[in-house]
C-alpha cells in the first residue's frame, strides 16, 4: 500500500474504526480508560510495524502541511482567549521550568550512563535536548553544532520519538483520571477552570449544522490556514534575505514554524471578532478530525521496534524525561496548577504546538490554544537550550 491516497483510506479507515467502537456499548468499560485518541496513535504504529501502511508516505507531509494547520486555526480561532489570558503569567513559567527538567534532565542522565555511552552520547543527549524543548528544527540545529556522527543521527531520533510518544500516551491517559486528582490536590482558583469552559459552551445557542456550515468552515479555514502558511514560508525568504542564510534566529524559526505561528495569531486575532461563530457550524467536530488524523499519520512514522538495538540510550532517555516529570511536577505544585496546565506544558516541551494543542483539547477546549502558543515559546529558545546543554555535557564527557 504505497499510493498516497491509499494511505489516507487507511488512516481514515482507521480513525473512523476506533471512534466507531468507542460507541459499541460492550466496549463502553474499555474507551472509558482508554481514549480513543490513543488508540490513533498506536493502531497506525502497529499497522506500519506489520508493514500494512509505509513507515513513509506523501501523506504523512499532507497532513502536516494542510491538515495540522487547518484543525490547529479553527481550534484557535474558536477559543476563548480571553480566558486563557487569565493564566498567561504563570503558563509562561511553568513552561520555563519543564524545559529546565529537559535541560538537567540530559546532564543527569548522560552523567548516570556516561561509563556505558557510546564516547560521543552527549551528542546525542544534547541534541535530544534541542528537540524534546524546541522540536525538530532545534534537533537539526544542535545535532549539526555538535557535528554528531551519521550514525548516531538514526538511534537519537528513535530514542527521542519512543519515550516522547509513550509519555504522550500517559498525558492522554490521564486525562480520563482528571477527576481524581481533584481529591488529593486542590489547584489554584486563578487558573482556567471547568466553569470558564463552561461559560464558553454556553455562549453559543446550539442549532442543526447544516452541509452548507460544513462547506463555509472547510473553505474559510482552508483558505485562511494556507494562506498563513504561505505568509510563513514568504516572512522566512524576506528575512533569510536580509539576514542571511545562516543567521542565529534562522536555527529555531523555520519556514514551517513561522507558518505555524501565524496560524495561530490569526486565529487569535480573529477570535475576537464574529468569526468565532462558525463553533455553531460544526468547526470543533472538523478541527478534531484534521488534528486525529495528522496523530494517526505521527503513530504511522514511529519505529518502535527500531529502538530494541538502543536500549542503553532508551534507558538514558528514561532517565532524562523522568527527571522532567519530577521538575515540572515540582513547579506546578508550588504555584498549586492544575493537571491540565501541567499537560500541556510538559507536551508543549517535549511534541511542539500541535500535540500540545492536541493533549490540551483533551482537558477542555480552553487549553488548546494555549498549548499551540506555549509550544511555539519553546520553539524561541529550543536550541539555546540544546547548545547551553551541550556545553555542560562536553565537559562531562571530559
């Protein structure tokens, strides 16, 4: 099955599979702490594994192009920003602080494992560093700043996508046990609360969505996602012009990124105006099929198997994410943040915008856009921190 279009029935077929069983009343014990959307990352995995979809497809650069942006502005534009504002401040710090976790994370882990390491692991440790703060443009930063070996490029992306994808399963997880943290921890009422979602769902009169809503929220975010996208890539050529090729800012502001980042001012700008009435026209039930469908094709690419040849780095990358969790953990209970906030920064380190806005829909709608936005922050200075990592970690290795 190599055909891009058929790839895409089979990622279709897929979704439309595991949604159509959660429904299944005999199912019901099993979706209620298994979410759907976990099971579409991991079903496309195990398909690709057996080799009935291609680890790589034409597709999989679709969904990330038009897909991802499309679900990420008409989940943005949606929003209740104003809402999300209330915990700017905060949100901002707690996200700081999951990238010190990444950032120690390494040190601790590449000094735990230095002895069984291959002699240039902290390559590996720093570019991952880059990656799981400022995703992949930093990792392609960091890992040529290093001047990393070819051959150790392959195991440090099996390793970063293995342990980011199963904490990502554990964050989507949790989100079916968010009612029992309630009982042992008691967040700040200062945060975004289910009463703010609330007042959002509310704010709408709820009507028949009609083929006609379909067709208007396709072509306007279509339109609108794509032309953002092409702003993106046009403001990376002018700049790259004026700046030169191979400016600093260039190492974690990429075309796509940019992209990206337009996708998601517009759509806040917007959701200040009228525009953020196509919610009654059936925009969330698009914007969540686009964005299950580009995790699907994420689940399609990872090469679980792969990582049996690097158990001692796999290790390692244990050790540096758990030391995250610790940190991060330790900073949301201090300002007394709730397991939303902490999801989505800890995903907004490690998988970049569009899993963070993902995993914050996961809470409540009202995270999603924050997520996209906290995302993007990491985007600014995840090489940086994979550079002052690498720093540490040469002198480590001695």
């Amino acid at each position: 099955m190599k055909s891009p279009i058929a790839v895409f029935i089979a990622l279709a077929s897929l979704c439309g599979l595991i949604y159509w069983l959660s429904r299944l009343r005999v199912l019901a014990p099993v979706f209620r702490y298994i979410p759907p959307v976990l099971l579409v990352v991991f079903l496309p995995a195990a398909s690709s594994a057996s080799g009935l979809i291609p680890r790589s497809s034409s597709t999989y650069q679709v969904l990330r192009d038009v897909a991802l942006p499309f679900g990420l502005f008409l989940m943005v534009v949606t929003t209740d920003v104003r809402a999300v504002l209330r915990v700017g401040p905060r949100a901002l710090a707690l996200m700081l602080c999951g990238s010190l976790g990444v950032m120690l994370g390494g040190i601790v882990s590449f000094a735990a494992f230095r002895s069984v390491l291959p002699a240039e692991g902290w390559k590996v440790m720093a570019a991952i560093t880059g990656s799981w703060v400022g995703g992949g443009a930093s990792f392609a930063a960091v890992q040529n700043a290093v001047r990393m070996p070819a051959s150790m490029v392959g195991p440090a992306i099996v390793v970063d996508a293995t342990v980011s994808y199963l904490w990502l399963a554990c964050v989507l997880l949790a989100a079916s046990y968010s009612h029992l943290f309630t009982r042992f921890y008691q967040p700040s009422p200062a945060f975004l609360t289910s009463d703010a979602e609330a007042g959002y769902a509310h704010s709408h009169v709820a009507r028949e969505i009609t083929h006609a809503d379909l067709l208007i929220v396709l072509g306007l975010g279509l339109a609108l996602a794509t032309l953002c996208m092409r702003a993106g890539h046009a403001a990376f050529e002018l700049a790259s012009e004026r700046l030169g090729m191979h400016h600093w800012l260039f190492l974690v502001l990429n075309e796509y990124a940019l992209g990206i980042l337009c996708v998601t001012l517009l759509g806040i700008a917007l959701s200040f105006s009228p525009v953020r009435r196509i919610e009654t026209m059936g925009s969330s039930a698009l914007s969540y099929s686009a964005q299950f469908l580009f995790f699907a094709s994420l689940g399609a690419q990872a090469d679980f198997a792969a990582v049996l040849s690097t158990p001692l780095l796999l290790a390692a990358g244990v050790v540096m994410i758990c030391v995250h969790i610790v940190i991060l953990a330790l900073g949301a209970f201090l300002i007394r943040a709730p397991l939303s906030l902490f999801a989505v920064c800890t995903i907004a380190n490690l998988g970049g915008p569009s899993s963070a806005a993902v995993v914050g829909a996961q809470y409540g709608k009202a995270w999603a856009s924050l997520g996209a936005l906290l995302g993007i922050f990491g985007h600014l200075y995840g090489a940086v921190a994979g550079l002052l990592s690498a720093i540490v970690l040469v002198r480590l290795a001695g």
